[in-house]
C-alpha cells in the first residue's frame, strides 16, 4: 500500500473516531471526513439510513428494496454527493460503502438505528481548494446538516454546514 494512502486511512481512522463519539446517530445529520495526502484524497461519509433511504427498518417490500438499492447506490456516485474545486481536479478512483443495510438477511434482531457509510477515494492533480455539498443535499433531501472534519498536510480542521451552507473553502 503506498505510504499516502496509509496515511489517508490512518487519519481518517483518527479522525472517524471522533465523529462517532460527538456526532451520534441523529436523523438529520452525517458526518464527513476528508483526509488528503499527496496526490490522494479521501471522502468518508457516515448517516443514519433514514437520511438515505427516508427509513431504517428492515425493508419489506418491493418498493422499499428498489427505494434503498437505488438510494445506496448513490453513495457511490461522487457527482451525486460531492463537487470538488477546483472543478475536474481530481479523478474519481473508488467507491466503498459498508452498513447495516448491507447484511439484512443475517441479522434475526431488528435494529432500531442503522448507519451507512461511504468512502471514496480520489487521485488529485492540482491543490484542492474545497468541496461544495450541494449535490448531497439535493440527493438525499432528508440530510439537514453535515459535520465535516478535515485534515490536509500539517492543517486540519471542522465545521458545520448546512442546506444554506454548501461550500467549504480552503482559500483565505
């Protein structure tokens, strides 16, 4: 594993640890981490099912396997989530995404709260200058807010911002 991408994770592992303490499951919210090193950027995205999917049960019927197959799938579509400046910056190179939506059949209990997740990994070929989250509020309308924390080189940083609140900018 090339040694920016370790630090990638390793970061983002740091910096995931401390979303889920502060930011517990809550309808409404996701937590965001962005870690870039190097030429490589990292995007994870933790949320309550019901911002993704507008429910967390198990799903019973047609309609609601289509609804959240569709839905998650989404979570691996950057353009549907993300807008990176500068724009055509970096290239989209994967897409993980893991939660409890994805082991349904094995789980007996039925689970009051389910969270999904989304991680994305981007080769960069100039500076980022920030991402706008419009589209992830379009997409999944039932997002009210999101906490971003970020870490970049030597700088690292949080925030809030909401659906009248899209952008965050590294410029000064």
């Amino acid at each position: 594993m090339p040694k920016s991408l370790t630090m990638i994770l390793l970061c983002s592992a740091l910096l995931w640890g401390a979303f889920k303490e502060e930011d517990a499951h809550e309808h409404g919210k996701v937590s965001v981490t962005v870690a870039v090193a190097a030429d490589e950027m990292e995007i994870a995205l933790q949320s309550p099912l019901f911002n993704i999917a507008g429910f967390e049960h198990e799903a019973h019927t047609a309609k609601e396997r289509t609804l959240l197959k569709k839905q998650t799938r989404m979570l691996q579509d950057p353009g549907a989530l993300y807008q990176i400046l500068p724009l055509k910056s970096c290239r989209f190179i994967r897409a993980d995404r893991e939660g409890e939506a994805d082991h349904e059949a094995d789980h007996h209990e039925k689970h009051a709260h389910q969270d999904i997740e989304s991680i994305m990994l981007f080769r960069c070929t100039q500076k980022l200058q920030g991402i706008d989250f419009q589209p992830l509020f379009t997409t999944f309308p039932l997002i009210e807010s999101l906490h971003l924390e970020w870490i970049i080189e030597s700088r690292q940083g949080s925030l809030r911002l909401d659906k009248k609140a899209t952008l965050w900018s590294l410029r000064r």
